[in-house]
C-alpha cells in the first residue's frame, strides 16, 4: 500500500456558543487515520478565531493542540503578548521532531490564566503521512 503524499486534514474547537473567560476547555479534533505503525508529521496548522481576542499579559488563554494518546503537546497558542485578528487565520508551528501514529486522538485544549479570556477559536491541522 502506498502512503506517498496522503493528506489528511482535521478541524476541532468549540462549535457553539463562545467559551467564556475564566472557562478551560477540550475538544475533540480528531483521530490520526490508519494503523499504529503510521506516522504523521503535522504538515500545516491554524489557528482559527472567530472574533477579536486581544492580548492580556496577565488575564490570558492559552490553546495547545495535544495528543491524548501520547499526552505530548504538539502546538501551542498563547494571547499574553500578541492579540488575534477576528476571521483571520494564523499559521502554526508545530513543536519539532513530533511524530502522530495511526489511531492516536489530537484534542484541543484552552487553560485559563488570571481571568482569561472569552472566544471561540477553533483549529485546522493538516497531517502528512511520512511512514508506515
């Protein structure tokens, strides 16, 4: 079976209402498609807000994309030094060396620091078969 150049995009975060300031959160985006032995990198990411989210050093969010299955961290955003655009996606980067098996669950997680803040940003992955 050939893997060469497969492609397989994810979409996850809150669909509903806006997460309220001081509100942690997780949400599903997905499962990395295949058998254990498959390995992924993460080809692109973006973050997705839906509204205006301006930055607070001491009242913040902070949006990590995680593995469950690993529990590794694989991306990170943090509104305490650079406020987001509403509508206007914002290309992630991927901590280095990170490899996603085949069946593993990615979630998207808001921590809350002082207050927080309110929104709903969701996030776009894109995984890139490399093995397996």
């Amino acid at each position: 079976m050939s893997f060469q150049n497969e492609i397989v995009t994810l979409v996850g975060g809150p669909v509903t209402a806006d997460v309220a300031a001081g509100t942690p959160g997780v949400w599903l985006v997905g499962k990395a498609p295949g058998p254990a032995s498959a390995k992924y990198i993460i080809d692109e990411a973006w973050f997705l807000p839906d509204s205006a989210m301006t930055f607070n050093a001491t009242n913040f969010s902070t949006y990590t994309l995680k593995n469950e299955t690993t529990g590794v961290v694989l991306l990170t955003r943090a509104l305490s030094a650079v406020s987001s655009v509403a509508n206007t996606p914002e290309q992630l980067t991927q901590v280095a060396g990170t490899l996603i098996s085949g069946g593993d669950v990615l979630s998207w997680n808001k921590v809350e620091s002082g207050t927080g803040l309110a929104g709903r940003p969701r996030i776009s992955v894109r995984l890139k078969r490399i093995a397996g």
